[in-house]
C-alpha cells in the first residue's frame, strides 16, 4: 500500500492523516449520516476525492462508485481503497446511466461549480425511483465570518444561503428536507468500550440559518423525515484542547505585544533623529539668512560706491576698483 502522504493536501480536498481532527471530523461525518440512506443500496459517490467516504458507504451498500475529476485522486482512492470501484468524471456530466442508483451524494461541490445547475439535473437523471440525493454545502454567511482574515475561499465559485440552496435543489426535486450541520459541545459519557450507537438527548438547536453548513435530503417523491443524527468524532477532552489553544493564543499575543514593543522603541530612536535633523536644518536656514543678509549689505555698498563722485573722477583716469565683478 502506497503511503498516505502521497496526495498532497491542497487546503480543500481532504487526505486521511493529512489534516486536522476537527477538519476530518467536519468531512468524514457526513459519510456517517450518509450510511444511514446507504445500507444495501446502489451508492453514486460524485466529488469522491481521496475516496475515503466512497469506501465507507461501500461497507454497508450494495455496490459504491465514486467520481471525480482529479485522475490524480481517482488514483489514490483505487490504490487505497479496493472495496469500492472508482472513476474520473465531471460532476456536470456523471459518468452513470439513467435510474442506476439508489443514492447519490455531493458533499462539498456544488460550490465549486459555475455550472452547479447540472449537478442538480445530474442526480435526479441517474437516480433510481425511491433514490434519495444528499448535497452539502457552506453557508455563505457563516462561511464569510469565518474566512475575515483568510479572505474568500479561491475554489469556491458560487456559495449559497439557506434560501438560495433550498431553491437551487428545490427546482429540480419536488421533495427536499434542508438540515444544518453544526459543531457543537456535548458531554459524552463512554469508556474504552463503547459502541458505535447510543441513547442521547438533543435540546433545541439554532435556527437553519445559522447552521455552518447545510445539507439537503432530495428525492423524486416523499421519504420519511430524517431523525437528527449526531456524530461523535475522535476529540478527546474539548475543554482541555481549548485551554491549550487559549494558551497558544496569550504566547501569540505575547509576541505581538514584543513587536509591537520593540516598533514603539524604534519610532521613539526615530523621532528624536528627525527632531535632531530639525535642528540642524534650522541652524543651516539662518546660517544661509545671515549670509543672504551680508549679501545684500555688501550689494548696497557697491551701488554707494558707485554712486560716488570720486569713483566716477577715477573712471574717467581709468584708475581705482572695477565694481563691475560680481560679489563673491
């Protein structure tokens, strides 16, 4: 088996062992819900990109195929992944026949589309009678608060709020169930041995809107509403992470206010430079005033001068200074 670090991590398709857990959380837990529609079924996986999901459902459906442009990363999920069958193709144009699957999911894609209309179209075409279509995307305005800094996402094409997604898929397909997909605490009670289900209790949620991201439940006709799902990655003590980043944060302060510090030390070293230039400039205009000054005393002598009778005696003898040279 190839080593895992063999498909670079290029900031938006996810690579086992290559990110973050709250990133791979984020990603691998839309899989898990998605198994929930998978088990027995046939499973269109389109945008696979490292094929992990794609292999995931695979273990539960009756047969899963996953698509995606990058020859690069359908040759990843192939090496890494032979549970599961894996092709290039566009997510404008699926490389699957009419009515040939049960489920067809698109996690984080459309937004990458200009022609994200086809996506839609694509799903209902290859979609079995009773099939359901799972698509997940950012919302735009949680999205846009979340990147201040980063600035907008440059793989992103078009991003959707609540109401524009539900009519983007709510065009195409005459059944949709928008849900929100968020990160939240729990308190989780487990051992080492707990399984992979178990009795919860959820409160009331926050409204759709607010929702980090949003994933529509399509179908050609009505299927039953699903149950909230929650999925309890691998994150170990939240609270104490937490400490840990505040305490990362307070050094990272730490040194800006060092900067900040030693710029404040600096702009004080400059001033008093740029106050001693004023001074020194300031001596250099009155020198020069002074010398203007002598100047002009010395060009009104010469004009007195020449004023003179006896100056004008001594021209006359060609005798006496010639005032004619300028004053040096």
């Amino acid at each position: 088996m190839k080593d895992m670090s063999d498909l670079a991590f290029t900031g938006e398709r996810v690579v086992p062992g290559r990110v973050e857990p709250a990133l791979w959380n984020e990603h691998v837990s839309r899989y898990r819900f998605a198994a929930v529609f998978a088990e027995g079924k046939r499973v269109l996986d389109a945008g696979c990109g490292a094929g992990y999901g794609t292999a995931l459902l695979a273990a539960v459906a009756r047969e899963a195929v996953g698509f995606d442009i990058s020859r690069e990363a359908i040759e990843y999920a192939s090496a890494h992944y032979p549970e599961a069958k894996f092709l290039t193709g566009s997510a404008t144009e699926f490389p699957a026949a009419d009515g040939s699957a049960d489920l067809v999911t698109a996690f984080e894609i459309i937004e990458h589309l200009a022609e994200w209309q086809r996506l839609v179209e694509e799903a209902y075409r290859v979609l079995a009678p009773g099939g359901v279509f799972l698509v997940s995307t950012p919302n735009k305005i949680d999205y846009a608060e979340a990147r201040q800094r980063a600035g907008p996402n440059p793989f992103h094409v078009h991003e959707f709020e609540l109401a524009a997604f539900e009519e983007a898929v709510g065009g195409v397909f005459p059944f949709v169930r928008i849900l929100g997909q968020n990160r939240q605490e729990a308190m989780i009670f487990a051992g080492g041995h707990a399984g992979r289900a178990a009795p919860g209790f959820i409160a009331d949620g926050q409204s759709l809107e607010d929702a980090q991201f949003f994933l529509a439940v399509c179908a050609k006709e009505p299927v039953g509403s699903p149950p909230p799902y929650i999925y309890v990655g691998r994150t170990g003590n939240l609270l104490r992470e937490r400490e840990r980043w505040a305490l990362s944060l307070e050094r990272e302060v730490g040194r800006a206010r060092s900067k900040i510090d030693d710029l404040h030390r600096e702009l004080e070293d400059r001033t008093r430079w740029a106050k001693s230039l004023e001074g020194e400039l300031a001596a250099a205009r009155a020198n020069l005033q002074a010398a203007e000054a002598r100047i002009a005393r010395l060009l009104q002598e010469r004009e007195m001068v020449r004023a003179s009778r006896w100056l004008r005696l001594g021209r006359t003898l060609n005798v006496g200074p010639d005032l004619n040279r300028d004053v040096r």
